[in-house]
C-alpha cells in the first residue's frame, strides 16, 4: 500500500521526490542508530528485539523507492538554457532548472546537472557578469551546490551581497535564510562547526577544492 500511495505521488506531487528524499535520509540514521543500540544491548549479553528494525528500514525502502519513481518519469529540461539570454534570464533558468531537480529528486539519477550548472555559473562570476542583487542570489545557491570550501565561501559572500539589498532570505527549499546555509556548509568544509545548525549531519570533514587547470 505505502509503495503503491508512492506511485500515486511521484505522478501527482511536485516535491514528493524531495519529500521522499527526506523520509529515507531520516531512515537511514535511524537504521544506523537502532543497530548501534543493538550492539550495545550485546554487549550486556542482552537480545535486541529485531522488529525495531522495521520502522527505519521501511522508511529507507519507502524513501528510496520515493526519489526514484518520481524521478523517473520526469523529463526535464536542459541544466542551461541552449539559447542565448540575458544573465539575469541565464541565471533565472539555471535557478529554476535547479529547484526543480531537487523537487523530483532528479539531481540524484543525474548529478551531472549539478556540475554543469555550476561550471556556467563559474563562468559568468569569473567574467563578472553576477552584479544585480537577484543575480547573487540565484548564483550562491547554485554555487552552494558545489563540492569544497572555496565554492561555499563564494556562495556565502553571494549570498550576503544579495540580503544586503533585500532579496528573499530563504531558498526556496529551506526555511533558513540562505546566508546561514552557505556559512554553515563553508565552516564544515573547513573542518570547523558550523555556527546556525542548519547541516545535518554537523559533521567538520575539510573539504579543499583541487587545483584549478
């Protein structure tokens, strides 16, 4: 029945995929965390009751089996415009091409997109093309989306020229606002803690960008 209400959703929900994506994720710790307790319950020469399991284990299921169908009939439009446009109209696509991958879950059957919007969106910083407000904001969260320190830090600085003039805090699939994000994600990557909690696992891993070629 759960696989079958998924079914009905990933046809009819736009961010059943994300929604998905969460349940699963939740899953997955929750899984780790019962199999750690069971450890310790062995270490007390104690039975762990195996039905604890089926909670997180269905969600898993569910979760995974979530993001792939409603990924799977999607087909979406390329990750960047392939007719000529304007930055703000570039960036606006690419933004929206963005969103809409994470929403359906998309961005997990082809992380390519990803790559390939941020290489575009390099491109155009490089040349300084990103200077209105809503432009900044638009890049830092691709950029955001990246992989290393030096990427975040560029979309926590996007980010914060963009607040500086008012644009919309909050990306559209957070409720935090987008300077916390990109911070948070830039200290983690420096091996440091994050500062507003909003990365979840709160885990420091350094994470350098190689060199450039």
């Amino acid at each position: 029945m759960a696989l079958a209400l998924a079914v009905t959703l990933s046809f009819s929900t736009q961010w059943f995929g994300f929604a998905a994506l969460l349940l699963g994720y939740f899953g997955a710790i929750l899984f780790i965390g019962t199999v750690l307790a069971f450890a310790v319950l062995r270490l007390f020469r104690k039975r762990p009751v195996l039905r604890a399991l089926v909670l997180p284990l269905t969600m898993t299921l569910i979760g995974t089996s979530g993001v792939v169908l409603s990924a799977w009939p999607s087909k979406p439009v390329p990750p960047i415009p392939e007719q000529a446009m304007s930055t703000s109209g570039e960036l606006q696509y690419i933004h929206d091409t963005d969103q809409a991958d994470r929403g359906s879950g998309y961005w997990m059957i082809d992380p390519k997109r990803d790559r390939i919007r941020l290489q575009r969106v390099k491109t155009l910083y490089s040349a300084w093309q990103i200077t209105e407000p809503m432009d900044q904001y638009h890049s830092a969260l691709i950029y955001q989306h990246g992989t290393c320190a030096d990427q975040f830090q560029v979309a926590y600085e996007l980010a914060t020229e963009a607040a500086a003039h008012g644009i919309p805090a909050a990306g559209q699939l957070s409720i935090a606002p987008l300077t916390h994000v990109t911070y948070d994600r830039w200290q983690l990557s420096l091996g440091k803690q994050q500062t507003y909690g909003t990365q979840f696992p709160p885990v420091p891993i350094r994470r350098p960008c190689p060199p450039a070629r």
